[in-house]
C-alpha cells in the first residue's frame, strides 16, 4: 500500500476541492502517479490550465509535505510569453501568494495524518481562491507581477 493510499491523497483532494472543480470545471485526469523520484501526482485539467497536486515523500521520515502548481499552457501562457518571452508559466500557489502579499506566511507543512493533509489542502485551497481566483477564470494579469518576485529573487 502507498503512502498516497494510506493518506487519502485523492479522495481529500476531491473533498476539499470539489466545489472549485465543478465552479470552475476541472477534471480530474485518474488515479495519482509515481514519479519514480519521491513523489505522487495527481492533475485537474481545464482547457489550458492545470492544477497539479503532490505528495513529497521523505525517505526513511514519516513526514510527506503537499504542494499544489498552477500551470498555463496553450492560449493563456501565449498571452504571459508575448509580455514576458520565455516567462515561466508554472508556480505553485503558496509562492504565488507570497508573491502577491508580503504578509503572506507559508504554513509549516509537514504531513503525517489524512488530517494534516486536508489541513495543508484546506490552505492551498485558499491561496488558489484569494491568489489565483482570476486565474482560474483565465485572467492572467497577476502573472507580471508573480515573475518580477521571482526574478528579483535570482
């Protein structure tokens, strides 16, 4: 049995996440996967935005961590590559809220329980709608302002 299994990965991905799904209409693309590199992932999809989820696994710790990227493709990143050439058209929400608010805290995120799992997708839950709520409806105008943090980062 996985850790994904044991830890309900998908089935509190749908919980918590299933009215953002049908608001915005995501799907779901099957069961998660092994990258074969110490993590599941598991992609909700809607025409050129993808919502991926993973879970880290630690070796030889009992901790995982959780983290969810928001990813454009065709139309939407065409629109953020032709102001930015080039432009990464992938973060994970959390680094987006620490991008749009200074004030953001980035929750201590270890995960051990089916529990601190839902609790860690309750918070990107609420990044995604406080951060990224424009995006999702396929309004990209955050994204300058996300990749000027992260180049002043660098």
């Amino acid at each position: 049995m996985s850790r994904a299994t044991d830890l309900q990965f998908v089935e509190s991905i749908k919980e918590i996440f299933g009215s953002v799904f049908q608001d915005y209409g995501f799907e779901l693309q099957g069961e998660p996967s092994w990258d074969g590199h110490g993590e599941y992932f598991v992609t909700a999809k809607q025409d050129d935005i993808a919502l991926s989820f993973y879970l880290s696994i630690i070796p030889r710790s009992p901790d995982c961590y959780c983290t969810l990227a928001v990813a454009l493709s065709g139309k939407l990143a065409q629109k953020v590559n032709s102001k930015n050439r080039n432009a990464d058209t992938n973060f994970d929400v959390m680094s987006i809220a620490e991008a749009l608010d200074p004030d953001y805290m980035r929750p201590q995120g270890k995960i051990r329980t089916t529990q601190d799992l839902k609790a860690i997708l309750e918070e990107e839950k609420n990044c995604l709608l406080k951060h990224c709520q424009g995006v999702l409806s396929g309004d990209v105008s955050i994204w300058p302002k996300v990749l000027k943090h992260f180049a002043e980062l660098r």
